[in-house]
C-alpha cells in the first residue's frame, strides 16, 4: 500500500484519520472522534484555504491542506464528506494512495460505482466504508434483535421517510448531482433491506428536475411472501420522518429522525383493541457517530477490509434498489 504505516508502527499509536470537506457533518463527526479510543484526526482538506485553517484551528488539528493528495501521505485514513458527486473521484484517490476510506453517504452515485470502488478497495487491501452510522446504532441493533427474538411475531410492514424543505441556497444539493433520493431516501431503503434483504418489486414514483435533480420520492418495495415497505424522501416538503415495523403480534413505532433515534416502543396486542407499551431506550453517544467510528476503527485494526454491519455486498444491493427507484421515477 504505498508508503502505508508498518504494522509494529501503526499498533503503538491511534489511528491518524485525514478529513476532506468541512462542512456540517465533518464537523460532527470530528467531535465524535475525540470520543473513539485509538483514533485521531491530524488532518483536514479543502480547496478554500482558509475554510481548511478555520477547522483546524476550531478542532485544534495539526495539519492543513488543500491538495488532498498531499494530505493522503500524512494518514492512515480518510473520512470523506464532499458533494455527492464528487465521492467516487475522491474515495478512489485515496484508496489508489493506500488509504483505508470511510466514504459518507451516497458512496457512490449508482451501484455500478459502488462496485467498482469495492473492487478497487479490495485491489489495494484498505478497508472501505459507506458511513451509514444508522446501521450501527444501538436502536437499530435493539430493533433487529427484538424481531429476531420473535417478539414481534412474524414480522410484515416497515413504514418510513425522511422529508424536510431545505434552503434553496447554493448548497450542493441543488446542483447536478445533488438527490433527495440518495441523500434522504437512502435510509429507509437502507433500514428495509437491513430487516427485509433485496425487494422482488419495486414501484415508485416522484419529481425530477430537467438537469436529473430528483426532488422527491415515494416508493413500495415488496417482497414475494407479501411483506411490504412504503418509503418516501424529498427536500421540497416536510414527511413524517417516523417509522413503523408491523408483525403479526406487536408493532415498533420509532420517533421522528429514525435514522438517528434512541427510543423506540413496541406495542403488544392484548385483545380488543388494546396494547401494552414497552419504550426501549438506548444511550447516544455525542452526536450519533460514535457506535460506527468506534466500530470502524477496531475492523481496520483487526485487519479487516470491511464491517460486517454494512458490506460491501450489502452495499451493493441497497444501491441497486435505489437504481431502480430512480429509474421509475425518471421514466
């Protein structure tokens, strides 16, 4: 792996992490590092020189850059958070330099990049990762469990959506490239392949600008035995960002932000209309981010070249989904 650390070297000291982007979520996430054992972030990357200083200096971080290949020799790691489009460019310079990625969400803007950022990962022996924290929060892992442990009988529905009206301002999102549907929709999609695996049929349908901008979306995954998901995303509009797991003896319901919560309450069916209410909480830590980097950290240790809560087949298989929806949307 180019001039990656040696083994002996790399086991007597954190993990040095090198972040591209400094926006909102960098920053979280860099808080959300000073709480993971074995891990430091040493350096920051962005074209605008002074955006790179500001977040330094705020994160007391040594090392400032805003030629990010320069930043690749100086880590072990990378966390890249820049614009959706720019994710697959970005995440295969540093793997091409030998550096293990953990790529925010979208990883890739359709499967087949996905697949090929897998493959280059796999060429090079680095560790590759979409950060899809909500497929390591301990409500999440509570959830998979309660069903496993047949609590909710057999279990048939999820219902979930993430919609809110974002500023139309010069922000990504509204650019060629920006997506409700891999920004927003990504988690529902996500949370049902995680309780469901691959849909059989997909129906969707939604608002796409002429320059391929997709507004919103709502969708029906079904599975051959009759299990269902409704989802929904958008950025023009507010949705009830909830959801709900049915079975045929309880039902889930999760607060709004579902993705991120640590709450949620099984509703036991006693007869007659009524049910019995059992609220599971789990701890969040800092903003969210912790379970996952903590996670993420201890697989790269351990020699790992993924994490077996978020694959890269797994992987692969969401964003095939999420090619068909926007393929029915954009007939």
């Amino acid at each position: 792996m180019s001039d990656a650390v040696a083994p002996q070297d790399a086991a007597r000291r954190p993990l040095r992490w090198g972040v591209v982007g400094t926006g909102g979520i960098s920053r979280q996430m860099v808080s959300d590092f000073a709480l993971v054992p074995d891990a430091e972030v040493v350096a920051v990357a962005s074209r605008d020189r002074a955006r790179a200083d500001a977040f330094a200096d705020e994160f007391d971080i040594a090392c400032r850059f805003t030629d990010r290949s320069e930043m690749f020799g100086a880590v072990d790691a990378v966390y890249i958070a820049t614009p959706h489009v720019t994710h697959f460019d970005v995440a295969s310079e540093a793997i091409a330099a030998g550096r293990h990625v953990l790529c925010e969400k979208p990883l890739g803007m359709s499967e087949e990049q996905v697949r090929e950022l897998t493959s280059r990962a796999a060429d090079a022996g680095v560790f590759l990762m979409e950060a899809m924290w909500m497929s390591f929060n301990p409500l999440i892992a509570r959830l998979v469990a309660l069903i496993g442990e047949g609590v909710l009988g057999e279990v048939r529905s999820l219902r979930a959506a993430f919609g809110a009206p974002f500023p139309q301002d010069d922000s990504s999102r509204w650019k060629p490239g920006g997506s409700a549907l891999l920004d927003q929709g990504i988690y529902p999609v996500t949370l049902a392949h995680t309780l469901f695996g691959p849909p059989d049929s997909i129906r969707a349908s939604g608002t796409v600008r002429e320059d391929g901008v997709d507004l919103r979306e709502e969708f029906t995954l079904g599975w051959a035995d009759g299990r269902f998901a409704h989802g929904a995303s958008s950025m023009v509009d507010w949705l009830d960002t909830s959801a709900a797991v049915g079975g045929t003896e309880a039902f889930v319901t999760i607060p709004g932000g579902f993705w991120w919560a640590s709450q949620l309450t099984v509703h036991h069916h006693i007869g007659r209309g009524q049910h019995r209410e059992e609220v599971v909480e789990v701890e969040r830590e800092g903003n969210g981010y912790v379970p996952m980097l903590r996670a993420v950290v201890a697989a790269i240790r351990g020699g790992a070249l993924e994490h077996p809560l978020h694959t890269a087949a797994t992987t692969a298989a969401v964003y095939r989904t999420l090619d068909a929806i926007r393929s029915e949307i954009t007939r």
